[in-house]
C-alpha cells in the first residue's frame, strides 16, 4: 500500500494558493502510483479545533462547530473543483477521530509518558504554543513570526518529548528519506538540538479554551490543537479503531512500501519533524514505519510571502474558473521545484498553457488525428516501412518515459512533465522533417505517410497515459478522440510500443487545448 497523507487544513481561514498546490501536488502523486500499479490511500481533510477557530467563531457570534464546518465546505469545494480525488477525509471533530486520541492520551498518561506541572513563561497566540528563550532572535525578542506575545503562569500536562530525542537524533541520521528533500535534514537535526532538553504541553485549561478534545484524565483541560491535529495521520488510517467505524485497516495502510506525508516548510519543524516522530515512537511505531515527510515551498509574489495583511493572497478557485481547473492544475507542478519556492505569476500561467499545452501538444493531437483522416481515411497502418527519423522518434520516447518515470518517483513533477515536452516537441519537429501534407500528394509514398502519422498518433496515445496524473479530463479526451479509452485503465508497464493496433480507425479531432487570450 502507498500511503500518501496531506497536512490538514485549518479552518480558521480560507483555501489560498498554498493549500491548492499542495493537494494537487499530493493527487498527482497518488494517481502516479496508480498508474506505476500501486495500491494507493490519499488522505486529506480539515483540522477544526484550537484557540484561533474559538476566537473567531465567538467574534462572528457562533458556536466553533458551526464555524468550523462552514469553513470546511469551502475547502472541500474546492478540492472538487480541482478534481482532487482522496480515499479518505479527516475532520478532528469527528468523534473516530476524538476517541482515537483520547486512546493515545490514556496510553501515554498511564505509562508516565504525560505528567502535569506548573510552568510560568511566554505564549505565542498565533502558533498556539509556549516559547522559551531558544525562540528569540539575536536581539532577545520573539521575532514576527510568532506574533503577539504574552506571559502565562498555568498548569498543564507535558508529553516527554526529550525522552525520545536521542531516538529521533539517530534515526534522521541514519534515515536517508525522513525528509525529502535532503536539503533540509541539516533544519531538522538542528531543531531537534534545540528541542532536546524540552518536553511539549499538550493541554490547555478550559478556563481559556474550550473548543478542542478533552483529557480523558482531566476533563478540566483540552488537547494541544498540534497533538490532536497530528494524529489524523494515523486515526483515519484506522489506528485503534472499532469495529463497524468504516475506517481502513491500519495494518495495511500503514505498511512499510511507502508512507509519505506532504506539507509546507513552515510545519516541518517543530511540529511534524519534532513532535510527530517522538509521538509515533512513544505509542510504539516502529522505526522501519515511520512516515517520510515531502516537504514543500511556498508560492509567493515577487519573492514576498502571499499574506492577508498584505493583499497579496492569490484565490485559487476564482482562478479555476477564470483559466479551468485543468490548466491551474498544470501549472501548480509544473512552474515549482518541489521543496523550493516559486512566485506565482499569471502570465507564466497562460505561457506556460498556451506553449506546452496550447501550442505543442494540442498541435501534436490536430496534426496526427487531423491528417489520418485526410489521408487515410482515419484507419491507421502499421507496415514493414521504417528510417532512422522513426526510429529515433521511438528512442526519444523511451527516453522521455524513463525519465519521466525517474523523476515522479522523486516526486520531481516539474523534471517529469519537462520530460514529456521533450518528446511531443521532438514529435512536432519529425512532423516538420517529414512533411506528411506533402507525402500524402505522392501515391508512391504512401507507406512512409502511414508510418509517419502512425508514429505521430502513437506519441499521442502514450502522452495521454503519461500525463493523465496532471490533466486527467483532457487526457480521457484524447483517448476519446484516438476511440482508445481503454488507455484509461493502463498501467506503466503495459506502456509498449503499439499501443494503437493495425487497422484500428481513429475518431474526429477536436481541439482540446484552446489558446487562453488575455485582455489588454
């Protein structure tokens, strides 16, 4: 089983570019295992608890849960609008969700692993968490990122945390895919230093908050937001479930094949890379089933951050319905290296469509379905005749599958459709070379003409398989129109040459790919 999760988006606000990245990026990656022949759970959903939900409900004058479930409708919208097709939904207000955690909370309380204290220190509101003096900048202060500050003097219970970080210190340093990419194992085990010595508070008095998953020990306090929030991972996974709960069998979605989580860089650490693992080791997960976390960048605006207070946050639905959700898709893993940043530029949007969608693809399907019609009554041939032209066609997409393939397993999205390009351009090009509009006014080069268009067509075949993880509804077109649908149901290994059988009579081409035309 391919088990592919998503951080889970916090009600408090609504979907921005960020989330829409990251889910698209996730369903890519989970139809690619599909089409590799893997048995895949993509799970995604909606974290509805903690202090800034509460706050926010109470200022719009309504209950948390009625907020949070508002808010929620937005995000799934969305997700249909962008045809992001999950096997599972989180909600932390669900009440599978809740007694999984209180399971886990009981479990560690009993074994000493929670204890309660007094502490007196710093809060940061925005985050949700208390901070010590590791947290301040070089100049004493807690830096921006934390937002407004205040003191706090109250008891709460602490999970060990620094128990676990020997473990957690050796296990990133002998894991060679804990964080993907690499380039930020050096941030982990560095906050891993800093978290050494450091145990987690995990409640809040009801006093201050009320809107979260009570202590099954203490019903005076509720649950951290980030120690309830990350648990989804595995309660939705079916973890400690009960019978009739409809949830998957943990056992088999939590294998050891591949276990990826997918989230933004600003929740790597603390709370997935720290808090996460020390979580899993405490409740007895075993080091070879610990989740690898792919770790991406942010889309940002001329090199600054997408922020509320600074007008810059991009909606992603408005520009599904301006440019069509397929095109938005394509773009989303095609403009970003996964694990780095990228400015979010419409006009790179339209570009980007309109060259390697618009104009090389879409040329490719006219031309090839276009003249079979013409020229050969739309039943395509294969015969003895061949050149090194067609031959070096056949490498090229060898070549492209391979190295598509190559860089999908590395998550690499934006190398993989490159890779693609690549041979629909090298495509175009051997149309160029070999002029079947000319060919086809030479009754003696009617073999050649055929081989050509056949080449042509079985480009297209292939492409549609290889990028139906991206643009799954305009790749079913193509198959349509090749009258090939069954293509829809092939998996990588089945991708050989001659996927269009002799004599097979090909449909009528309509374009797929309409050029988008900006107004001045």
């Amino acid at each position: 089983m391919f088990y592919i999760s998503t951080a889970i988006d916090y009600t408090n606000g609504a979907p921005h570019i960020g989330h829409a990245y990251e889910k698209v990026l996730a369903d890519v990656i989970a139809r690619y295992r599909r089409l590799a022949g893997d048995e895949v759970h993509f799970l995604t959903g909606v974290d509805q608890h903690g202090q800034k939900v509460q706050q926010t409900a109470e200022k719009e004058g309504v209950n948390p849960a009625t907020f949070a479930q508002r808010n929620t409708k937005k995000f799934i919208k969305l997700w249909d609008k962008l045809d992001v097709k999950y096997d599972g939904w989180a909600e932390t207000m669900d009440e599978r969700h809740k007694a999984c955690v209180q399971k886990i909370l009981s479990k560690l309380h009993a074994e000493g692993q929670i204890y309660k204290k007094q502490y007196k220190g710093y809060y940061s509101i925005r985050q949700e968490q208390f901070l010590t003096d590791k947290e301040r900048d070089e100049n004493g202060e807690f830096g921006a990122e934390w937002g407004e500050v205040e003191e706090r003097d109250e008891e709460n219970y602490y999970f060990k945390l620094s128990d676990h970080a020997d473990w957690l210190r050796s296990h990133v340093e002998a894991s060679e895919d804990f964080v993907i990419p690499s380039f930020r194992k050096t941030e982990v085990l560095n906050a891993i230093e800093r978290a050494s010595d450091t145990d987690l508070c995990i409640s809040r008095p009801k006093t201050r908050l009320r809107w979260g998953i009570e202590l099954p020990f203490d019903t005076d306090f509720v649950t951290y937001v980030w120690f309830d929030a990350l648990i989804n991972y595995i309660s939705f996974a079916g973890y400690l479930a009960e019978d009739g709960s409809e949830l998957p069998d943990f056992s088999q979605v939590w294998s050891t094949q591949a276990n990826v989580h997918v989230i933004g860089k600003d929740i790597l650490v603390p709370s997935h890379s720290i808090y996460w693992p020390c979580m899993l080791h405490a409740i007895g997960i075993a080091d070879e089933q610990m989740p690898s976390l792919l770790v991406h960048g942010w889309w940002n605006i001329k090199g600054e951050k997408m922020s509320k207070s600074i007008g810059n946050v991009i909606d992603p639905t408005a520009l599904a319905e301006q440019f069509g959700s397929e095109t938005l898709r394509y773009y989303l893993v095609r403009d970003i290296i996964t694990g780095k940043d990228s400015d979010f530029d419409a006009d790179r949007l339209v570009i980007t469509y309109n060259t390697e969608l618009a104009n090389n693809l879409g040329n490719l399907c006219n031309r090839a379905l276009n003249m079979s019609k013409k020229s050969l009554n739309s039943i395509m041939e294969v015969n003895d005749y061949d050149d090194e032209d067609s031959a070096a066609l056949r490498k090229s997409l060898t070549d492209a599958i391979a190295g598509y393939r190559s860089a999908m397993d590395n998550y690499d999205t934006a190398t993989a459709l490159q890779k693609l390009n690549e041979h629909v351009s090298f495509c175009n090009g051997y149309a160029e070379r070999n002029e079947p509009w000319q060919l086809a006014k030479d009754e003696t080069a009617h073999n050649r003409l055929a081989t050509v268009l056949y080449h042509m067509a079985e480009s297209c075949a292939h492409i549609s398989v290889l990028l139906s993880p991206v643009i799954p509804e305009a790749c079913a077109k193509i198959q349509s129109q090749l009258r090939l649908p069954e293509l829809a149901d092939k998996k990588l290994s089945e991708l050989t040459w001659g996927l269009i059988p002799a004599g097979h009579e090909i449909g009528k081409p309509k374009p797929i790919f309409p050029r988008i035309q900006l107004e001045e």
